[in-house]
C-alpha cells in the first residue's frame, strides 16, 4: 500500500476509535496532516473501500474500518507508544506487594480493566509445567504438621497432615533438607517418583510418615492443575453498547463461557509468545465476532506459563492497549521470577 493511503487508514481507524462516528474526507483533510486535497483524500478512500479495509455504513455517511482493516492497521503499528510515567506508577503501585499468585491475578486483572476501560481476562499458570521452588515442613502441634509448596509460577499451596509419628524439630528440619534437594527445580509432574527415592533414605521407622508428607505434596501439586481464568471490568462493555450492531448479550454469554476464553488464549499462544491480537471474525465463537481480543503471555524467563489480556468491541484504541497488555505482562513475569 502507498504510504499516503496507509496514512488515510490509519487516520480513519483513529479519528472512528476517537468519535464512535464515521469519517468523511473533509474532516480528515482538517484533523490531519496529510499534505493533500480532500478530493485526492477520497480517491484515496474509494482504493482503501475497494480493497475491503474501510465501508460506507449508510449512504452519504463517512467510512469506518473493516475488521481486515483493523488488522491492517495493527499489523502496520512498527513501535507502540510507551507508558506514561503515570500508568507506570499505577502499575507498580498495584502491584507491589502481592504476597502470593491468586493476589497478584487478582490485582492484574483489575488493573488491566482500570487501565483500559475493557474486559480484562488473565489466565492461571497452569501447575502442570510449574516446578518446585521450595518446600516448607512446620510442626504446628503434635502429630500434625503444616506443609507448604510453593512453585516457580508464585503458587502457593498448603496441606496440614497428621501423623503416627511425632518428629522432632531436628528430624524434621533433615526431612526438610532432604526433601527440598530432591525436589527443587523439578517439573510437578516428576516430584512423586522424587519422592519415592527420598523416603528410602531415612530408617524405616519413618517410613510411614515421610510417605504421609510425600501423599500431600503430590495432592497438592495435582489439585490445582486445570486451567482457568480470571475476569474483571465486565460492566466497560455496557459502556460500550453502542459498538455492537446486536444485542450485547451474546458477547456477555461467551465470555461467560471460560472454556471459550481458554481455548482462545491458547490458540494466542500459537501465534506469538508476546503480544498477539485477534479481531472480529477472526473469533471463531459467533458472539465475539464483534471484539478484538489482545493478549500477551507471562510467566518465569522465556518459559511462558499463561496469558493475559483485554478484551472489547473491535473499535478499540489498539495501541494503548497493545502497550498496556504488554508492560502488565512483563511486569508480572519479573515479581513471579523474583
């Protein structure tokens, strides 16, 4: 596309995202910069009409973007504009001090949601490619015992477990030590057969009760292994109403479905480990053919465990929520690394 007429679009797709209203040649001729008549501004978008990414809504009435559009326009966006200092204080003040993971997901989201005005969608890491970062023994009465698992996605599970046999604070700081050597670093999935291997280094009196710690570690670390996801800012698509051409309600109702969300964001996944979007039709669920959908992945160094994003009607401020996403998702990384 000639860069005059990626111009013209990318003024289109701006000034509609800016008035909810369709953009005339005029307007654009007095908004923006382009160097040209408003006669050569309509050839301009008579060629853009053409080639499907902007349409007449009604006759005399100005353009608006496609979703083929959209996705020109997004695909064309080679830098987005950083965070002002203010977003950025936002997010490390809402951030900071998230003392485990389902505070920090509960925290993202509603900043997400605050910081775009839309729905703000995050997804649990799933623990079944979490590993174990550590594992805590505390003796908190006789024959029970406090375990807590903590994993590299920030997870934090805990299990009391009663016992036949009362250890000793030495006996248990050594299973402590053992167990944590064994295990440390380990995929979820493989912590069992670690464990097995641990208990036969202990006499065989104890046997039983390592086994007791061994069968709460391993629930602990299967209990929490679907995925799911978390929701926020849902009444922003109220707001935005008059952006669906039907009723709201299908949007609402899938939304409503996870399971549609999920499966979304995994498809994302495929596409790009950072920021990927997805834009009206290209939602193959029938109520979310109207949205845009833009999500980045989070997790521990360059293993992305989940995603998280927003979500809106398709006449959506793409670079500020492209940036969002994106800074909230990075930022998460580094407190589940830290």
């Amino acid at each position: 596309m000639e860069d005059r007429r990626l111009a013209v679009l990318r003024a289109i797709v701006e000034d509609y995202v800016d008035t909810r209203e369709p953009v005339g040649s005029r307007a654009l001729a007095e908004r923006h910069r382009l160097g040209v008549s408003p006669a050569t501004i309509r050839n301009d978008m008579a060629a853009l009409e053409e080639a499907g990414l902007i349409a007449q809504p009604h006759t005399s009435a100005g353009r608006i973007p496609t979703d083929k559009g959209y996705r020109y326009f997004v695909d064309q966006i080679s830098t987005v504009k950083p965070l002002n200092p203010a977003e950025r204080r936002a997010i490390q003040k809402l951030l900071d001090g998230a003392h485990d993971l389902d505070d920090i997901v509960e925290r993202t989201v509603r900043l997400l949601a605050q910081l775009t005005q839309q729905v703000a969608i995050v997804q649990y890491p799933s623990l079944k490619r979490s590993s174990v970062r550590h594992i805590e023994l505390i003796s908190v009465g006789e024959h029970r015992i406090l375990l807590v698992v903590i994993t590299d996605a920030g997870r934090v599970q805990q299990r009391t477990i009663e016992t036949d046999t009362d250890l000793d604070e030495a006996t248990l700081g050594e299973v402590r030590v053992r167990i944590n050597a064994a295990t440390s670093g380990l995929r979820t999935s493989a912590v069992s057969d670690a464990m097995a291997e641990v208990v036969q280094t202990f006499p065989p009196h104890l046997h039983a009760t390592i086994n007791e710690i061994s069968t709460a570690l391993t629930q602990a670390l299967v209990d929490e292994v679907e995925d799911r996801v978390v929701l926020a800012g849902t009444a922003n698509l109220a707001r935005a109403d008059i952006d669906f051409t039907r009723s709201i309600s299908p949007v609402l109702d899938a939304i409503e479905e996870h399971v549609v969300l999920l499966r979304l964001l995994h498809e994302m996944a495929e596409d790009a480990h950072d920021v990927a979007v997805r834009i009206g039709a290209e939602n193959i669920h029938a109520g979310l053919v109207e949205t845009s959908l833009v999500s980045a992945g989070y997790g521990v160094g360059d293993d992305v465990r989940a995603r998280m994003g927003v979500l809106g009607p398709t006449r959506m401020n793409y670079p500020t929520s492209i940036a969002t996403v994106r800074a909230v998702a990075r930022y998460v990384s580094r407190i589940l690394a830290s």
